[in-house]
C-alpha cells in the first residue's frame, strides 16, 4: 500500500485557493438569484404548489367543474394551461375575466383550457409585504393578510410560486 505525503500548502497559494472559493461561493448566490428572479415556472403535469388543506383556496373552475386556477392562502397560484404575459388576448363570456375600472380586460383565465393571460407581467415567490394597487383583485389569507393580487393593469403578484402547466 503507497502513502500519500501530505504537507502545508505554501501562503500563496492558500490565499489564492481562498480567492476562488470566495468567487464561486458569490458566483454561485449570484445564480441563485438570477434562478429566483427568473418567475413563474412550469411546472409539467405532475407538479403542483398550492395547498388548500392547510390555506384555504380560492379556485377557478370550468362549467363541468374542472378546476382550472388554484389561488391558495399562503400566496401560491396553479394554472392549469399556460401562461401569456404582456399580451392579454380575447377572452369569451365564460372565461374568469378581470378588468379595470374601464371595462378593459386586462386578465382572464381560460374555462376551457385553464391558460392565463395577462396584460402586463408576473411576479412571483417574493416572500415580502403585499402592497396591492387600488383596484386589485386581492387574495386574502385566513386572518385577512394580502397574499397575492392581479392588479388593473394586469400585473400578478404572489409572495409564493406561479406554477403554470400544473397538476390540478
């Protein structure tokens, strides 16, 4: 059996071994955050991330009762279909439809298909204070605490996850 020699490692070199582990430890928190920022996610049929047993829910179905959107009270949000920002396209008399003190829809989920559509952008997984707009459509937690909100121009804000595609 060979022995391995083990012995110190010069000071220059020590300190150039502590300069590349402080550079991936803070490349590696700048991925993180880049990941996070990211948004929304799709989650493919077999996840989901809303919890109704333990927040209570707020769910959007279609006329046969299939659920379509799942808002939970702990700020997490399923769409059944996908997920359209910036673009809020035309929804028909059955779809779940918001609009702004105008008349103008500026979201709506699709009964038949469950996708979401959205005049502006989402935001997501935010784990901070919600501060909705005036005239948002709100999603109350069960002591009345704001956990997510489509506003009137069309913005969502969760402080958990979109997961859009979802299973539910």
């Amino acid at each position: 059996m060979s022995r391995i020699k083990v012995g110190l490692i010069p000071k220059r070199n020590a300190r150039m071994l502590l300069r590349i582990a402080l550079l991936v430890s803070v490349l590696g928190t700048l991925l993180m955050m880049a990941i996070q920022a990211e948004g929304v996610t799709n989650c493919g049929t077999t996840t989901n991330y809303t919890n109704c047993t333990a927040y209570g829910c707020i769910i959007i179905k279609d006329n046969d009762g299939t659920n379509r959107a799942i808002f939970d009270g702990g700020g997490f949000i399923d769409v059944k279909g996908s997920l359209t920002q910036s673009s809020v396209g035309t929804p028909d008399g059955n779809d779940f439809i918001i609009k702004d003190s105008g008349g103008t829809t500026v979201a709506w989920i699709d009964d038949s298909t469950g996708n979401m559509s959205l005049a502006s952008t989402a935001t997501d997984d935010t784990q901070t204070t919600c501060t909705p707009p005036a005239n948002s459509f709100v999603v109350r937690n069960k002591t009345g605490s704001c956990v997510a909100y489509i506003s009137s121009a069309g913005a969502v804000w969760s402080r958990g996850r979109l997961c859009y595609n979802a299973d539910i």
